[in-house]
C-alpha cells in the first residue's frame, strides 16, 4: 500500500487523521536512527496483530538502534519476542504479560534495557523523551545513567 491517510485518536475518539509518509513494507530498518512504538490501548493492540509490523519491530530490536515503547506499547515487543532476559516498564496492567514473555517488569518512569527505552504513562513522557535523547545523542549506554537519576 502507498500513500493513503490513518485515522488519529485521541485515546479512544477520532481526532482526525494524517496522510501516510510509508508504510512497513516500503521501509527499511536502515532508514532510521530510532523506533518510537505508540501508547494507549487501541493502536499496540492493533499494531500487534499486523505480521509485518511485528517483525519490523523484531528486526529494528535485533539491530541494536533505539527502540522506545511506552503505555502499552510493549505489547507489540511482546508479539516479537524480544524482551525474554530484559527489565522493562509499562503500563500497569502488563506486568503479567511481560513476566509470562520472560520480562523482568518494574514500576519506574523509565527503563532503559540495552536498546530498549520502556516508560509507563504519559506522566513519565518528559523522562521517557529526555532517555530516548540521551540514547541517540550519546548511545544507549548514556541512557542507562538518565533512567536512574
């Protein structure tokens, strides 16, 4: 598919949409310096049951770049099967799922975990972004230092 608009929520209401740049099977992983993986409930869950999308987000992982996920967005690194032996954070209500996918699950506002960047809540969002920053300025090693303070 090329080309097209998404529809834009704010939480579970429409909040009007946005024309697409690519798409999963246009992209390559090479393409960029990050992966930023959306929150709320609706867009992980559905990004999550997309193949394509699932194994982008393997392949991104397995490259060593930054990925970020916060909320529920650890749902889909779920679905990749990545985050067996990692300490990660996220909403809540994942806590189980993450510990059933080998997690290591945590209540703090950010997590940093080689290359994944984990956060819980919007709340978190200026720890989340100011980690997610420190891993592409300065690598993911740097980041590490940020989650603690």
């Amino acid at each position: 598919m090329t080309g097209g608009e998404v529809q834009l929520f704010e939480h579970l209401d429409k909040s009007g949409t946005q024309a697409v740049d690519a798409t999963v099977g246009e992209v390559a992983v090479g393409d960029f310096d990050a992966l930023v993986l959306p929150g709320g409930v609706a867009n992980p869950d559905a990004l999550r049951t997309d193949a394509a999308a699932v194994a982008f987000v393997r392949e991104f992982v397995e490259s060593g770049k930054v990925v970020a996920a916060i909320c529920h967005a650890p749902w889909t690194l779920i679905e990749a099967d990545v985050v067996r032996g990692k300490q990660l954070t996220s909403w809540p209500s994942l806590q189980t799922d993450l510990r059933n996918a080998g997690a290591s699950w945590v209540d703090e506002r950010v997590v940093v975990d080689g290359n994944l960047v984990t956060s819980r809540n919007p709340d978190d969002i200026p720890a989340f972004t100011n980690a997610l920053l420190e891993a592409l300025h300065h690598g993911v090693g740097s980041a590490q230092t940020v989650s603690e303070a």
